[in-house]
C-alpha cells in the first residue's frame, strides 16, 4: 500500500525531493508507522542507496524518523508537526510600519506556538551571491526549502523575482494581499473611515478633516461624509501617496497645512496610519490645541503598539489586532498543508475602541 504513494524522482536535484516524497509518505502512514526498507524505498524512488541514505539521515536529525538497527524505520510522533516560516521585508525596521510588522511577528509565533507548530523567520532580502537561483531569496530560506525544511510560508513582503522563485518550489503560501485573490488575507481599509466617521459624530463633530497616505480613502471618505451629512472642505483631504519619507514627518507638514488653510478649522480629524497619527498629534499640541476638546482624533492602530500610548485616552481608535490576522493566515496555511488547495481570501476588520465620553 505504503509504495503505490511514491513516484519515481525525475529531478536534476534528487535528494530534496526524495526528502519530500519521505515526509509525505511518512505523514500518511502517521506515527510510529513503520516505513518500507531502504531497498524497496530505493526501487520505488528510483534513486541510490547513497542518495536515500542521505535524505534518511536528514529526516533522522530533524527528529522525524527513527531508524533501529535490525527494527525498521519508523515515523516519529513529530512527524505531524507543522513547520512555518514568516517572511518579513525590511519593513520591520522601518519607522512607517515596524510596530505593524513586530506584533505580526509576535502574533504569529505564539499561533504557532499553540498547535505546537515549530515557527521560523527570515528576511526578504537576496543574498550578496547572485550567481544562483538560490540568491534571489536570502539563503536562508533557500537552504530551508531545499531541505524540504518549511511545510509552509506566510509572505508579508512581496517582490516579483522572489515570489516567482517561492512558487516554483509547490510550498503552500499565504500572504498580506488584495481580497480577490485566493490564499490572502485582506486587511479592510473601508471599516476604518466608516467607524472613524461615525464614532466622531457621535462626540458632535460636524466638521471632519482627513489625513492618510491611500489615494483610495478619499472617495471613500466623502460616501462616509455624505452618509452622515458631515461637511467636508477640500484644503481638509490631506492624502499623499506611498512615499519612503518618515510618515510622521509628513504627517506634520500635513497637518500644518491644515492649520494654515484659509477658513474655519475642522472639529474633527480621521488619520488612517497609526505613525501619521503621532506627527499630527505633536503638531497639534505644538499649535496649542487640545486633544479630546478643541478637537476630536479617531485614528488607525495596532493593538499592542505603544506609538499612541500617550493620547490614548483622547482619542477614538480603529484597531487592527496582530491576533486576528495571524489567525487568518494560519487558517489558509494549514488548509492548503493539509490538501484542501487554494483558498479564498479572509478579510481581518479593525476593532472600534471608542474614546470615553466626558
């Protein structure tokens, strides 16, 4: 039964595939099974006994089988045990996001950590040698896959040379992406204006300004605006595209254009990042206005981060919670891990945590 699972290996590069087409075999027969001999696996590859013994001996220092002398080979109880890598572009050190990218990393190793899954990261950054396939990835990752180390990638930080070459080697993937393509996860933009919106109506804003980096959020912000019969002046839309400027900083300059634009001030101000929130916020204080009273915040966050810690208690927030979309990932990873194929996008929504009433 156990031999009709495998197929010969026609591959240049032998033993990685040999180690896969083990684990497979292995995960089918569960643990402590005990796997064909070492001829009949030979005969049924169609690789050496040398090539064999070596793709054994890995699986063996991975803690995956066990070979007896004169026993057998048998599958470790490990053997169902998930292996997950997270893939981080530079983005964690960078001011604009590290808060988002650090919790996601966080979140994700204690998902992980729950189903007794081992966890690993690496860094979206090709190797100095680009002689090699292998280079366009960090090598880390290629030595990883090629080991037939990773059952499965979670990708929060996308290039197209990178991404060709993950998608070659067949490892199940999921990655931060647009809601209409399969095996993503969608963090909704709409639900923070919408809820920003209407949470600072509540506090009496009839006037609402907004400052954000996704073009996207004014038409947006003008349906949310008309919904409400909130009034809108166009000095208010504040937008600048995707830029490598710290946000904060641009936050700034927007918010003193605000402050200098000819007419009446706005009561209300909606900002859809998190790091924008704190340079408007700074700008706002060195203006001399109060916040929570001369005028309303509702603001993006991440639960965890401490960048609004501060304002907290001024201000309404839209939160996204690192939990909910780890969550989500390793939904669509494990299903994909465990044959379902592809699947369809799961959308994360933000949390309202609305500011006290005083």
């Amino acid at each position: 039964m156990s031999q009709s699972l495998l197929r010969p290996i026609t591959g240049r590069h032998k033993q990685p595939e040999v180690v896969k087409a083990l684990i497979q075999l292995a995960r089918h027969l569960g643990p402590n099974a005990r796997l064909p001999r070492v001829r009949e696996l030979s005969k049924s590859l169609k690789v050496t006994v040398v090539t064999l013994d070596q793709a054994l001996r890995q699986l063996e220092e991975r803690g995956l089988i066990d070979r007896r002398p004169r026993s057998g080979i048998f599958v470790s109880p490990r053997i169902m045990q998930r292996a997950i890598g997270l893939v981080v572009g530079f983005d964690i050190f960078a001011n604009k996001d590290a808060a988002f990218f650090t919790i996601l990393l966080e979140q994700c190793a204690k998902r992980a950590e729950l189903n007794s899954e081992r966890f690993s990261f690496f860094l979206n950054a090709p190797a100095l040698n680009r002689s090699s396939s292998e280079s366009i990835v960090h090598q880390d990752l290629a030595d990883a896959l090629e080991a037939g180390k990773l059952d499965g990638l979670i990708i929060t930080s996308s290039r197209v040379e990178q991404d060709r070459w993950i998608m070659a080697q067949g490892v199940p993937v999921v990655r931060l992406g647009d809601p209409d393509k399969a095996n993503t996860v969608h963090l909704e933009g709409g639900s923070v204006i919408s809820l920003g919106m209407k949470e600072l109506q509540r506090h009496g804003c009839k006037e609402i300004a907004l400052i954000g980096v996704v073009p996207a959020d004014i038409p947006r912000f003008r349906r949310s605006a008309a919904e409400l019969g909130v009034t809108v002046r166009e000095p208010w839309l504040q937008v600048k595209p995707e830029t490598d400027s710290p946000y904060d900083t641009i936050a700034m300059e927007m918010t003193r254009a605000l402050l200098e634009a000819k007419g009446p001030r706005p009561d209300g101000l909606l900002v859809t990042n998190d790091v924008m929130a704190r340079g408007v916020l700074q700008t706002l204080e060195a203006a001399g206005l109060r916040i929570g009273a001369d005028i309303q915040i509702a603001s993006h966050a991440n639960r965890g981060s401490l960048i609004l810690e501060q304002w907290q208690p001024s201000l309404t927030l839209m939160e996204y919670d690192g939990a909910d979309i780890a969550e989500a990932m390793f939904a669509i990873l494990e299903a994909q891990i465990d044959g379902s194929g592809p699947q369809p996008a799961r959308i994360v929504h933000p949390h309202l945590v609305p500011m006290p009433r005083k």
